[in-house]
C-alpha cells in the first residue's frame, strides 16, 4: 500500500514525474501534488462529479482513480480550459452570462464534463442536456442557469 | 444621482476566478511543514467510555501527536451558548453544549474522540485503525416520543430528562375562539427537513506564528468575526492576535454558521501546540454525522374556523428533535413556532412545544431553519378546511390573509431576534393572483385535469402561501473607500457563499460613487480588512451588510462632493459623479477624477481644518430595528403513476416579494436552488436512523440529492412591498425558495390521488411511502 511508483503524467500540456505511494488518489495528487486546486473533492465516492478532469480526452472522476493509472496519460484539469481569467473559454463565458454558478465549487465538474459533451454533440436538446449533467450534483443552482448556459455555450460554440 | 446597476441584472464579479479554478477555497490552503489530523469519532450513538488506548498509534511513522478528552487538560470546556432562549416567560431552557472530545460518553454517532495529526491524512487515517477504545453500549435515545416516557435512557444524565426546552407562546385566547367556531379541524403531522450537503464539506486550517504571536485561521464559516472572538477568547489571545478568513466558500445554508464545532476549536489550538500549521478536512461521511442536521418535528395542530372559512384560532402543540447537545438555542422550533401563523390574519394561537434531547447529529439550522415545518402545518390544515367547507383552497387563504392597511401587523408573539414578530410590511393577494395565472389554475382545474383524469392520468395541483422573517439584527458594518487609483475597496464582516455579495455589493456603491461596477472589489470574510460583524444567516447579508454598504458609500459620495465643490469652486447641488469624475452639470469636462480627489483628501505637508479626516473613506454600521418580512406563493403541478408512486413535477411557479430587488438573476438564481433543495426535502432526500441510532443514508448513494434531471424547469415572478426597515427597501431572498416546497408538493400529490382519497399529513414523501399510504387501507 505504501510502496512508492515513479510516475510521469502530462497535465494541461505540461509533464510531471512524481514519485507517490500507490494508493494515492489521482485528485490528491492534482491537488496536492501538482497544485492544481482547481479540481475540486466533493464526495470522494464517484457520485458528486465535482473532481471530474479529462484524461485523455474522456471526462472520468479523479477520485475514483489512482495517480498510478494516469502513468503516461494526458489529463486536462479547468486550469487548463482557458489561459487566464480575461481570456475564457466560450463554455466559461456561457456560464458567467447566465448565472450557472452561485458558490463556484461544482463548476469546474460540469465544465469539464461539458466541453467533450459539446464538442461531440453541438446542438443538444434539453433532455440531452440534463442527462448530460445528471451524474454532476449543484446544491446552489438548481440547474436551470447551467442549462441556460448549456444552451448559450453551444451557440457560442458553433460559431 | 443616476442608478445603473441597482435593480439591473448584471453579471458577477467573482465569476471569472470561479471559472478558471483560480478561486480559493479552504482546501486549498497549502503551507509549509503543514500537519494534517484525522478524527477517530464514535461508532455508537449511547455508550460510556471505558478507556482508550493509543499506544500503537503514536508508535506509527508519521503520527506526530495523539489527543484524547484527557490530554487537552484546561482547554476541554463544553462550547459556548451561540443564541440564548428568548425572553418568553416561563420558558424552560437546558443548556448542553457539544465538547472538543468526548470524554466519559459519547452521544451520538460520529461525535469524535481521538485526535491523531500527522505528517499527511493518509497516515493520520491509518493511525485511527490502531486507537482502541473500549466502549460499553447504552441504550439509545431515538424515538422523541419515547424519549419523553418515564424510564426512557437519558442522553444527559443530570438534566433528569430529555427535555432540552419548553416553551409556551400565546395571541388572545385560543379556547374562547374554538368554542365559537363552526368546525374545528384537528391532526397530526409529521415533517423531517434534512442535512445542507454543501458540496463543500466543512475545513479548517490553522498558522501560528511565535514570533509574530499570530494565528491565522482558514475556516469554511459564514461568519467570519464571531470565529476570531470566540476562539481567540478560547486561547486566550486578544482579538488583535487573531485573523479569520472565510475564503471562497462552496455553499453554506446554515450548518456552517453553526460554531464552534469541535473541529474548529481543536485545529487552532494544536497549531500552537505544536508550533506547525494543521489542517483538518472534512470527508462527505464525516459531513453526515458531524456537521450539523435539521430534523423532524410531530405536530397535533388545530385549526377552528367559522363555516364560510374565517379562521377564528390556531392551537398547535410540538415536539422538536435537537439532536446530542443544543448550542443554537431555540432558533429552529421558535422558527417553527413564528412562521407557521404565515400570511394570514389570524386572531387566536396557542402554541407550546418540547425540544427533546435525542443520540443524534445536532440540530442547527439549515435553510429555512424549522419554517417549513410551520408552514407545512398550516398550509394542510387550510387545505383540510377548504375540502371540509367546500369551498377552494385558494378563496380561503385569500379570505384568510392579512389586508394590505394592516401593517406593520404585530403577531403578539416572540421571534428569533427576540422582538415581537411584527411584519414591516406585505401585499399578498398580488402575488397569488400572479402565481395562480402563471400556472394556469382555472384552465387546469376547469378543463386539463378532468381532461387528463379521463384519459386515466393522475395530475393534481399545489398553491402554497408563506412568510418569511428575513435580514435580522443586530448588525453590520462596511467600510468603502476610493483608492488612489479610482478603484473602489469595500469590506464587510459577513462571510459569502455563493450568494453574489462581490456583484450586488458593488451594485449598491457603483451607483453611489458613479463608477462601472467592475471598479468595485469588495472583500468579504477577512477579519484582517473588517473587525465588526455577525455573520450571513437569515437572509440577511443583503438587507443588513447591503444597508451599510449604501449608508457608507453615500458618506463617501458627500465626501467626493464636499471636496470637489472646494477644489472646482463650484456650488455641491451643481456637481455630480459619472464615469470615476466628480464633474460639472451641464460642462463635463470641468471635472476631477475620485482617484485625484482620494489623493487629495490626503496631504501630506500643510495644515487641515480641524475634524478633517483623511481619504474618501467612510465606515458606516446599519442595524435594522427588526426583521424585514418577505412572502410568496408556490404553485406546481405534477403527475404521480400510481403503480410504481413515482411523481414527476411538471410544472413550478414561485411569485415572490422580497422587497426591492438589487440584481434579479442573483435572486432568481437564489430561488431556483431553494426550491430544488425543497424538492429534494419533498421527495427525495431522506435522514434515517435505525433504532440504534445509526444512520442508515451516509452517503450520496443513499442520501439523494435532486439532480438535472429531478428538478423542472422553475417560472419565477416578482411582486414588490418595499421594507420600511431599511435605506435599500430590501427583503432577504436566500431561504424562500426552500420554505413552502414541500407543502405545495404534498397538496398537489393529494390532488392527483384524489380518487384514492388519502390525506397525506407527512413530508418527505417518497415512492415508497407514497405506495404504502395508498395500500395502508
Ligand atoms: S469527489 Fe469525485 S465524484 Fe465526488
Ligand atoms: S454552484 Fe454551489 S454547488 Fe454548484
């Protein structure tokens, strides 16, 4: 259990090597190791989505993995969806014009869970929407703003 | 003066910092050397302690120290009373406040009783799988019927019973009124209202720097100032030693304005113990037996009317689950207790309840803090009464509400803030009226449902009425000043969590200072920036915390003008501020920049006139005489299949009235969220414990929070009353989304199952309760 494991893992574009213990948590690991606060722990048992990152391409919930597995993969974390606060990203930009975030601390979940959503589905009803979103849990919002945003982010997208 | 942003709905400020993960929340506080604990809690709701060991665990690498009850020797004392019992005569009060660590016998599941910190949490968690603690079970107290019973166990010995208070509170004569009535109607009711799964568990992380003789403290709190005196007090610092910093918090609704938890005592103290920074995160099973629940009341309530509908009196008798120890006070059953009257004018109430000391969670509250309990009560009674008069349910709650020229309207009875409940002001048969026709009442009742029944389809409807006592004293304070800069810094004491304060504080200054609102950076929940306050509780930040933003920031705008008018020598009335200028009516481009007048209001060489004070700076505190009452109207239609009691909401409407309203899409983002919480505590959210005490939903697999796809989409409306009780004419807006859910949930429940004819007199309902009410025959 605390046998340690030289691991290289590229994140937003930048490959680190750490050497972490294998039962290490890959959102521990983001977080704590690299920094990356971003990524948020909400329930640390796979239902809330709060610590969902890409990793290589797919959204997956960090706190269901080991930093181990990430060996050799590429994860992308919210820090990663824009280069910095007065350049956001248009799903980040949906979100801000329509109030889909009141405490912030889910948000980075939905945003990463959305920018694959969207970039494979541009134009989504709203069912497809909540369905989308219905493994992502907002105690603030009610969902109706991240829908809205949703909706807005896709235009924005598709042009 | 020209208003832009009050009343507009403008995007808000603290979003960008949000969105790119920039923010910081307590978690993410990461220092050097820093020491991390892990809490061994108790597995047993009842039991004594008979010893512990921790020998093994201080042998671990990595453990740095091990702290029983025993060994934190002076500094064990049971918390501090947060809000004493009001002044009603002949109350009944037992005070038993929660401790650091149990000592002798713990009291509920999850009250902790080993502290292990270590060089990382992995380890501290490990080290608790080496304590033993010897415990001997004893029976729990779980039912608060039968925790009243005599022989039942006692949860605090020397008290003599479960009683944790009674209380009594009378309007005119309830017994005289019944004897007149035409009917009485009486039941019993049962509400549990549940736990705030912030998605942000609770955290704190504590430095402490010897030479400096300084501790800093992150804590997830709402109210920030109340922390640093508390614990500063506890470690015997002067407040000035103390700073409190309530980041970025990811939602609050009430248990984190509980204080002070054990955690929170225990952090900053082993900092200084150990001369290391120590942090303390809570896991989301901790989050369910540590951090602080609501939970369920039994009503036999009575309602005595005339035969065309008038209610002549109200009689409602309660018992009141508190938990392990009651260091908020009475705050919720009072809640209870004062909003149950709701909008209506009501002659007669005799209200009497029991808190009863119970092996659970402690009960403090949780958005909405016992109102929808009394609302509930009220709102079936009224329907019960409709059905039995026949007449509709909403002509009675019409014909029951308080006449616009009746306020302030006094209730005759005491409330949190311990003045009489007296509402500021209201108009409710606008907001019905505007609810009813968002919904579509008359097309639904005279035409869709008879329609959709005969085609086999269960559809009922709910129409809800409530009050809300809202934006309490006793205080805030806000400092506003112009910078050199041009820029505007604002700072408050309240905590935010999510509520859009850094937006519609800096709403109420733009306006004021005649700057973009984007110039305006408020800090909030630092006690470094402010030293006064009380906390975000109540829905209260806006009204309060927002009054004295404006009272400052006006003070500050006839600074800018006083010294602009000297400076241009032009008359003050001949000036005004758009666009960063203090400039001239009708030639603008005679004008001077605040950033130049701030610069100038601070000399540094020559004499001023006396009671000069330096800077465009002004501190103002605002304390309203009482609370601001807001109300509203609920209104949903929904679909229940019989065969499996799912229900499906199809539709929701709430008309509000809070007042004047500084940014609508923080407020109707407000709303939705509270009524998705109020879905959740309908339907779908659920505190079980067994007879043991253990609770059986500790995890979000069991404990089920509403999700996209469970809450419908949400039509919201305002209706108006300005408050009298404050500059802003401002109602809170926090809480009412949560409040009357339930009770319109139920009553349309009822209305789609009217064929089976069943009364439902109990929320939260579920599929399965659903099921066994329409099979109980
Ligand atoms: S923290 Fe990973 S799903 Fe909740
Ligand atoms: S915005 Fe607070 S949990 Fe989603």
């Amino acid at each position: 259990m605390t046998d340690l494991h030289t691991i290289r893992v590229t994140v937003n574009g930048t490959t680190y090597e750490r050497t972490v213990e294998a039962r290490m948590l890959l959102s521990d690991f983001i977080r704590h190791e690299l920094g990356l606060t971003g990524t948020h722990v909400g329930c640390e048992h796979g239902v809330c989505g709060a610590c969902t990152v890409l990793f290589d391409g797919q959204p997956v919930r960090s706190c269901l993995m080991f930093a181990v597995q990430a060996d050799g993969h590429e994860i992308m974390t919210v820090e990663g969806l824009a280069p910095d606060p007065d350049h956001l990203h248009p799903l980040q930009e949906a979100f801000w014009e329509a109030h889909g975030l009141q405490c912030g601390f889910c948000t980075p979940g939905f945003l990463m869970t959305l920018k694959p959503f969207l970039e494979e589905n541009p134009n989504p009803t709203e069912e497809e929407i909540r369905l989308a979103i219905s493994g992502n849990l907002c105690r603030c919002t009610g969902y109706q703003h991240i829908i809205e945003a949703v909706k807005l982010a896709a235009e924005k997208m598709r042009k | 003066m020209a208003v832009r942003y009050f009343g507009a709905k403008i995007k808000r400020n603290e979003d960008p910092t949000l969105l790119t993960g920039r923010a910081l929340f307590t978690d993410d506080v990461d220092l050097p050397g820093m020491l991390h604990v892990a809490f061994l809690r108790s597995d047993y709701a009842h039991a004594r302690i008979r010893s512990i060991d921790v020998s093994q665990a201080l042998k671990r690498p990595g453990v740095v120290a091990v702290y029983t009850a025993e060994d934190l020797g002076d500094y064990w004392r049971p918390g501090p009373l947060l809000v004493p019992p009001p002044p009603v005569e002949g109350i009944v009060f037992n005070q038993r406040t929660q401790v650091p660590l149990a000592k002798d016998k713990v009291r509920f599941v999850g009250e902790p009783v080993v502290m292990v910190v270590a060089e990382s949490r992995y380890i501290a968690e490990d080290a608790l799988e080496d304590i033993f603690v010897d415990y001997e079970p004893l029976e729990p107290v779980v039912d608060i019927e039968k925790a009243l019973e005599p022989g039942a166990p006692l949860v605090h010995e020397d008290v003599g019973s479960n009683v944790a208070a009674h209380v009594v509170q009378r309007k005119g004569d309830y017994e005289a009124a019944k004897a007149e009535a035409d009917v009485v109607i009486s039941r019993r009711f049962f509400y549990d209202h549940g736990l705030a799964a912030a998605m942000e568990n609770r955290g704190y992380v504590a430095h402490w720097d010897p030479k400096a003789q300084f501790l800093t403290i992150w804590d997830t709190t709402q109210a920030p100032v109340v922390i640093r005196n508390g614990i500063a007090a506890m470690l015997g610092l002067s407040e000035s030693q103390v700073r409190v910093i309530a980041p970025f918090i990811g939602g609050g609704f009430g248990p984190k304005i509980m204080m002070f938890y054990q955690e929170e005592v225990l952090i900053p103290w082993v900092a200084m113990q150990l001369n290391r920074p120590v942090k303390w995160i809570e896991d989301r099973r901790e989050n369910f037996v540590a951090t602080t629940q609501e939970r369920y009341q039994i009503h036999k309530a009575e309602i005595a009317l005339t035969k065309d509908g008038r209610i002549l009196g109200v009689k409602d008798v309660f018992l009141h689950d508190t938990g392990a120890y009651d260091p908020y006070g009475l705050t919720v059953p009072i809640n209870s207790q004062c909003t149950l009257l709701g909008p209506y004018d009501i002659p007669n109430y005799y209200s009497e309840f029991t808190a009863v000391f119970t092996n659970k969670t402690i009960v403090t509250p949780y958005r909405g803090a016992g109102r929808q309990h009394g609302v509930f009560v009220m709102e079936r009674l009224l329907d019960i009464a409709a059905k039995e008069l026949g007449i509709d349910r909403t002509e009675i709650r019409r014909k029951n509400f308080i006449p616009p020229d009746k306020f302030p309207y006094n209730n005759e009875i005491i409330y949190q803030d311990f003045a009489p409940l007296v509402y500021d002001s209201g108009n409710y048969e606008p907001a019905l009226d505007k609810a009813l026709e968002l919904i579509g009442y008359e097309k639904f009742i005279k035409e869709e449902q008879p329609k959709l029944r005969a085609q086999g389809k269960h559809v009922g409807i709910g129409v809800v009425c409530y009050v809300e006592g809202t934006g309490i004293g006793p205080y805030e304070g806000a400092r506003v000043r112009v910078e050199a800069s041009g820029k505007v810094s604002v700072a408050t004491g309240v905590g935010t969590q999510g509520q859009g304060h850094f937006t519609s504080f800096a709403q109420i200054v733009a306006d004021q200072l005649g700057v973009d609102v984007r110039d305006v950076h408020i800090v909030t929940g630092d006690t470094a920036q402010f030293h006064w306050g009380t906390g975000t509780f109540a829905s209260r930040g806006a009204v309060v915390a927002g009054s004295a933003i404006y009272e400052a920031a006006k003070k500050v705008r006839e600074k800018a003008l006083k010294l602009a008018s000297e400076i241009l020598e032009v008359a003050e009335e001949d000036l005004e501020l758009v666009d960063g200028y203090v400039r001239v009516k009708g030639a603008p481009e005679a004008k001077i920049s605040l950033g130049e007048l701030a610069v100038r209001s601070n000399p540094l060489r020559g004499a001023v006139k006396p009671g000069t004070e330096p800077g465009l700076e002004a501190t103002m505190y605002f304390g309203p005489e009482r609370g601001a009452t807001a109300s509203g109207t609920h209104a949903c239609i929904v679909e229940v299949d019989p065969e499996t009691c799912m229900a499906k909401i199809l539709k929701y409407v709430v008309v509000h009235d809070c007042g004047k309203v500084i940014n609508p899409l923080i407020v109707e983002g407000q709303i939705h969220g509270g009524v998705a919480q109020g879905i959740g505590n309908a339907f779908y959210e659920q505190i079980v414990y067994n007879e043991d005490g253990q609770l059986l939903t500790a995890s979000f697999m069991d404990y089920l929070i509403p999700t996209a796809m469970e809450v419908p989409p949400i039509v919201t409306d305002h209706v108006e009353t300005p408050s009298p009780l404050n500059p802003l004419g401002t109602k809170g807006a926090g809480e009412a989304g949560a409040i009357p859910t339930a009770a319109a949930f139920v009553q349309a429940v009822e209305d789609a199952l009217s064929d089976y004819n069943i009364e439902i007199l109990e929320a939260p309902l579920s599929p399965n309760r659903l099921y066994e009410l329409l099979h109980k025959k």
